[in-house]
C-alpha cells in the first residue's frame, strides 16, 4: 500500500469496527482511552489490525504511544513515508563532506519549491536543505499541521543527523516563526545551534494581540482577495475553483498556525547572530517590526531592505544570497 492510500477515513473505519461503532463516532481528536474507552486489548487487537492492513512493523502502534486517532494517522503514515525514503528534508545537491549547511524554511501555504534554483547562488562547498512541511510535496500523504509545535517538533527529529557541522537557518515568513523556535528548541535542549539565523518578512514576537486580520478565519473570497493584495501566489492558483480547493486548506492550517501560536513573554536572547530580511513594498510587515528582533538575540546583525511586496524575495536570489553567505561566514569567523 502506498502512503498517497493512507486516508485517515480508512482507519476511522478501521477503528469503527474493532469497537463496533459509527465512524463518526471516532473524531480526530478523541482520546482513545478517555473518550473512546479503548482498553489495553482492545487497544492490542487495533494495532496488530492496523499493522496487518497498513504493512507495518509488528508491535509498533502500541509502542508509538498514539492516543488520538489524528496522532495514529500521522505515525502510520511517517512510518511508511520512512520506507519510500520521502522526507522533509530536500537537498537540491547533496554533498558527502559539505563545509556547511544552510537549513531553508518556506512560507505559509507554500513549500520548498520557494526556494527552487537557490543552490546555484551559493559556495560549491555548501549544501542546502529546503524544509518542506506535512501535507505538501512529497509529504501529501501526511495531514496537514496547524500548531507551531508539531512542526518544530518534526524538523527537529529531521535534522538532528545533520547538525554536525557549520549550519544556518533562514525562513521566510511563517518560515522564519517555525526557525526561530526550532532555534529555540535547540537552545533549550543542549543541541548544536546554528551559526546564523536569518529571518525575512516577518515581525518578532509580540506578546499583545495583533490589530491585523486573522486569515484563517476569512471566508473563501476574503481570504483569495486578501492573498492578491500580498502577492506571491499565482493568479491560476487564487482565480481557478477547481485549483483553490485543493490548496486553500494548506493555507488555512498554516494561517491557524500564525494565528494561534502564543508568543512567549519575555523569553531570553538568543546567543545566536541574527539577520532580518524584508521587502519595502510589504504591506504586511512594516520596519519597526522588523527592526523589533533586535530584543531577540545577543548579536543582532541588522535589517537589509529589497525592492518589492511580501515576497520580495523571488526577484532577489542573488543579492540575498550572496548577503546570507557573506552574514553566514562572518558569524562563523
């Protein structure tokens, strides 16, 4: 069975009929032992079916510690995701003894395709690895995140192997929250930390609540109009029914994201070099905001300005590169 078959409905059923009940009554997220009142046999013979059905490993379900059927849905599909060597990690050109790694976090409703022909721009010596989030890419088969944890819990685990030798962080935009806080993670957990974290087009945490709109909210129409005016999405994607269906839920959980994440209050300096990026044009994300990540971090490197919108970045690659590596460079020195 391949991952593009694992539907989350087929083990809703699954699970339906181990207990001899609806469907429906099994919701996503419905604790198994709490509200489902799943016991340890019960809770056995799912996961030996489960594992029969799926071609699994024996004995992994229950050892996976999935309590929801959301949660189960993930593992068995990362399982498999594992076995076809699909991940979330690309590396556009992979070397055996790269110098350093920079590690590329794309935007909200977008993937690693952003960052597409960047490898060219940067030293022979450096290997990229564009981040791609569930539910995207090579990672349709995965549901689609709407918690700032779970990514930054996922790309933890991705590149752990990775971090053992010079690496950076740059994201774009909601890119740059999901790096920010891996940075975080990574401080707060004793891991390697990366040389450079670059953040573009987005505003540093901020603990009051926003006067901005909350996108995931929006209806349909309000929330393509408001895609227009930022600009970066194709005019096919935002003026094609058939198309804006299959994408806007990918836009609508990583707006929820956004929208929901609790800023922490106060949080210490990172002692990490930090760059910010940003377009002159953006409509979203004004100087001050930017200018505002200086509180964030022990070094801060300063804010370059670019021609263009939100998304000023797809007419800069080579300056932006060349300011990332020469950024990189200097806080490794």
């Amino acid at each position: 069975m391949t991952t593009a078959s694992v539907n989350i409905e087929d083990l809703r059923a699954l699970i339906a009929g181990v207990l001899e009940i609806e469907p429906e009554e099994v919701t996503d997220e419905a604790h198994f032992s709490d509200e489902l009142e799943i016991d340890s046999l019960l809770m056995l013979k799912i996961s030996t079916r489960v594992e029969t059905t799926f071609g699994i490993p024996e004995n992994t379900v229950v050892i996976s510690g999935a309590k929801t059927l959301a949660k189960l849905h993930v593992f068995v599909v990362s399982k498999l995701v594992g076995e076809t060597s699909a991940g979330p990690v690309i590396r556009p050109r992979p070397l055996s003894d790269p110098a350093a790694r920079l590690f590329l976090f794309h935007h909200a409703g977008g993937s690693h395709l952003l960052y597409r022909g960047w490898a060219a721009h940067f030293p022979q010596d450096w290997e990229l690895c564009l981040l791609e989030a569930p539910g995207r890419g090579q990672l349709q088969a995965l549901p689609l995140i709407d918690d700032c944890d779970r990514p930054v819990d996922y790309f933890h685990t991705a590149i752990a192997p990775l971090l053992d030798r010079p690496f950076g962080f740059f994201g774009h935009s909601m890119g740059s929250l999901i790096a920010y806080q891996l940075t975080r993670r990574l401080h707060h957990e004793g891991d390697p930390l990366p040389d450079w974290l670059g953040v573009s087009a987005y505003g540093a945490p901020r603990v009051e609540a926003s006067a901005d709109g909350r996108p995931h909210l929006m209806s349909d129409e309000q929330l393509r109009g408001w895609l227009r005016d930022v600009g970066g999405s194709q005019p096919q994607l935002l003026d094609n029914d058939d198309v804006w269906r299959t994408f806007a839920p990918v836009f609508r959980d990583d707006f929820k994201l956004l929208d929901t994440w609790a800023p922490p209050r106060a949080p210490e300096p990172l002692p990490v070099p930090l760059s910010v990026f940003g377009g002159h044009r953006d409509r979203l994300i004004g100087e001050d905001r930017l200018l505002s990540w200086q509180a964030f971090t022990t070094y801060f490197r300063g804010l370059e300005r670019y021609e263009g919108d939100h998304f000023y970045l797809m007419n800069h690659r080579r300056p932006l590169a060349a300011a990332i590596t020469a950024a990189m460079r200097s806080a490794a020195a």
